[in-house]
C-alpha cells in the first residue's frame, strides 16, 4: 500500500479535534502485545524492502516486477531478501498487513473521544490518492487479497472502538463482535463502491453516511409509550362485548 498518508481531516461537527500532522504509513507501527518486537536493523531493512516494492508498483503491474527489480531499487542483496521473505509476495502481504494495522488503529492510538468507530474519512482520502497502485493491483488480481486482509483488521479495531465509546457499551461482547464484523464488511462494499464510481461523494461525506448508517442500527430506540388497548383492564374489555 502507499507509504505516504494524507494529513488528518478537518473535525466535523459532534467529532473531537484530531492531530494536525496524519501518521505516514510506514512499516514502523505500534506493535500489539501479541507480536514479538523486531530489532532496528531488520526493520530499517523490511522497511526499505517494502518502500521498493511500493515504488515500482507505481511505476509498473504487479506480475512484472521480479525480486531482482527489488533488490536493485533497495539496494539489497539476494539472500537478505531470502532471509526475511519467500518471495514478493510474501512481501507484499507483510506490507500491506501493516499498513492495514496502522489505518485501521488509527482512531485507538490517537485517544480519539469521538463516536467514530473507523477512520473511513483518512482511508478513502488515502485511496483516492492510490489510483496507480490499485490498477497495478488489480492487473495481478491483488486488490482481494488486500481488501480480505483489510476487513480482518478492521473488524478488530471496530470492536475495540465499540468497547471504548460509552453509547455502545449497552451491547454485550458477541453483539458487538457481530456488530464489528458486520460493520467492517459494510465499510469495505462502501469503499468498493466508492471507487466505482469515481469519488462521486467526498471522503467526508463518506465517513458521515457510514457513521449514520452504524449508529443507526446501534443506538437503541426510546422507550414506546404503552397503547391504551394494552394497559385497559380486563373488565373494561369485557364490558364492550355484545350481548348474546
């Protein structure tokens, strides 16, 4: 995925100011307790493996790089290349996933306080500005390996955004990993569709509608007035019936 990301967007009403300057996404990402942490040296060397790769998608389809155009752009020798990668697309997925693990924890680093469940504003911005490298994407059918891993991250992120915003903490943890899931799935046809039809709305109305269509289904209805049938006692139902 693109290694540089747009600068964070204006904050809507009823959302909280954001950070002026949008992380680049970079391979340098916050990484969960789960994952073992890498040491500088291969980092910088990932780093500069995938900066390569990015760039020649740029300039070419997918299927027509080689590892030796890798090596060449990032100035690296064959066997470290083998060292940290099968092939280029084991390092291609490596790039992308952490591309998708910075975009979609993007509101959960920040200590964004707003109701926005998934940065939909920063990630069409982002893709808008993608075009070249989703064409050399879909040339080598790559676009569903992406959006596949997207939407798993994503999901994830959702759900912890759900448990941190006080008015979805009425729902309980399978509901709301239902919810996230679903919710994620929904993003991704959202952004599909977006794309084409080439931006026809801007990536602010996009993260509005998305949220709308969220908070909708989340936010649970007032409580209906009782009707005058149902709270009527039973002597008064009695008393309309016609004589026999």
């Amino acid at each position: 995925m693109s290694r540089n990301a747009p600068p964070s967007p204006k904050p809507r009403q009823g959302t909280a100011p954001q950070s002026s300057n949008w992380p680049a996404v970079k391979k340098k990402v916050a990484v969960s307790p789960v994952k073992k942490k890498i040491d500088r040296r291969v980092r910088a060397t990932r780093d500069g493996l995938g900066d390569a790769l990015i760039a020649l998608m740029h300039e070419k389809p997918f299927e027509t790089i080689t590892v030796q155009h890798v090596l060449d752009r990032a100035k690296v020798s064959r066997s470290t290349f083998y060292s940290h990668y099968s092939d280029k697309n084991d390092l291609f997925l490596s790039d992308v996933e952490d591309f998708w693990e910075m975009m979609s924890t993007a509101l959960i680093r920040r200590g964004d306080t707003s109701n926005r469940v998934a940065p939909v504003q920063e990630l069409f911005s982002h893709v808008a500005d993608m075009r070249q490298l989703i064409a050399s994407m879909t040339g080598s059918e790559k676009v569903r390996d992406v959006m596949e891993l997207g939407q798993g991250h994503f999901a994830r992120a959702i759900d912890q955004r759900l448990a941190m915003i006080p008015a979805a903490r009425h729902l309980s943890p399978t509901r709301r990993s239902a919810i996230a899931h679903a919710s994620a799935g929904s993003l991704f046809s959202l952004l599909n569709w977006w794309m084409h039809h080439g931006g026809s709305a801007t990536p602010a109305q996009m993260d509005a509608l998305y949220h709308q269509t969220l908070w909708s289904g989340i936010t649970p209805p007032p409580p209906r007035p009782a009707s005058p049938s149902a709270a009527a006692p039973k002597s008064t139902v009695s008393a309309t019936r016609k004589p026999q």
